[in-house]
C-alpha cells in the first residue's frame, strides 16, 4: 500500500513532467493560423488604363473580409475566408501559396449565376495536370469561401505561406472591368500595385 508523502511525491513528480512536455512539444496551433481583417478595407479596381485602384466605399460589405483561417492538417490544406455579408453572385477569390523550394501554386474559385469555376494552376507552369482532390466553394449562408487541396496536390509539403484576395465584379466574369476587392491579409485593403500580405509559414499538424 503505498504511503500518502509517497503519493503526495508521485503526484508532485507526474505534474512537473506533465508541465514539461506542456513546454517543450509544439503547440497544437501551430497547424492553424488566423488573422481577423481590418472592416471597411476595400478597394475599387479598374482594369485598363493602369489597372487603377481607389478605396470603394467603406460600407461596401459585399467583399469586405473579416477572419481568414488557414489549417495545415495531415491531409489538407483548408483555407477559409469569411465575408461581412457575401453575395449570391459575381463573386471570386483567390489563393497563393508559397511552399519550401520556391514553389508556388495559385487557387481561384469564381461564381457567375449558378456557375462556379475552380482552377489550381502552379505558377511558372503553362499547364496543370489536374488534382480530383481540391476545391473551392462559396457558402453565402454563412459568409464563407473555402478551399480545400490535399497535401498530395502539393507535394506534401512541410509548410505553406498564404496570401488571400476576395472580391466581387460587376457583369460577366470574363469581361469585368470593375472589381471591388479586399486583401484578406493586409489591413490597408488590396492594392495593385503593393505586394499582397503574406501568412508566416503554417507548418503540417
């Protein structure tokens, strides 16, 4: 039977290992990163002429982005973007990633009437072999845009680096000229003629 100051002493012995394992493994949000985006940041584009851009105005809710999420699972890559009040139609995002090597591929996912398109392209690439496992949705009921791509699209790679562009476009997808655009990761709003923001690296969970 063993005696209490024994007991006291397992206790005491298991609860420091426990507080070191609790400081020396990694922590479970290093597969998730989030950043909460700046409201009234968009930004009116005009394609031609420059590809001039100008603030929209702030009470454009449409593109505004409010919370972009990135998890890095064993399995996916998911990026979720949620919107302050996301439309039925006229809509797209898109999606880099940056991953070790240099590599780093593109994700745009567009909705026109009932319609929506996705395309994984990896940039420098004239051409995309194609992955059955990615895809990107809109879910206006819940103000979300998500896009899913397996870490077997990617090469299963250690980590990944993201930047986020949402927008809406007047007209037809193909011919648009005016886009109302929100940089999901810099709270100045898109520019085109400013770098995009960049997540730090989401490492694999």
């Amino acid at each position: 039977m063993m005696r209490p100051h024994r007991l006291v002493l397992s206790l005491s012995t298991l609860l420091a290992s426990l507080a070191l394992v609790s400081t020396t493994t990694p922590a479970a949000q290093a597969e998730v990163w989030s950043h909460r985006d700046a409201s009234g940041d968009v930004v009116r584009v005009v394609q031609g002429a420059g590809n001039s851009s100008e603030p929209a105005a702030p009470e454009d809710r449409n593109a505004d982005v409010r919370r972009v999420d990135i998890a890095h699972t064993s399995r996916t890559v998911r990026v979720a973007v949620r919107v302050r009040d996301m439309t039925r139609d006229g809509q797209f995002g898109r999606l880099h990633l940056r991953m070790p090597g240099g590599v780093e591929v593109m994700a745009e996912v567009a909705r026109e009437g009932r319609d929506t398109t996705f395309l994984l392209i990896p940039l420098g690439e004239d051409e995309w072999a194609g992955c059955a496992d990615a895809s990107g949705r809109f879910r206006p009921k819940r103000n979300l845009m998500v896009v899913r791509i397996a870490r077997s699209c990617l090469g299963d790679p250690r980590w990944v680096r993201a930047s986020v562009a949402y927008g809406t476009f007047e007209g037809s997808w193909a011919r648009s000229r005016v886009f109302h655009v929100d940089d999901g990761l810099r709270d100045r709003g898109y520019s085109v003629a400013r770098l995009p923001g960049w997540s730090p690296r989401v490492a694999v969970g």
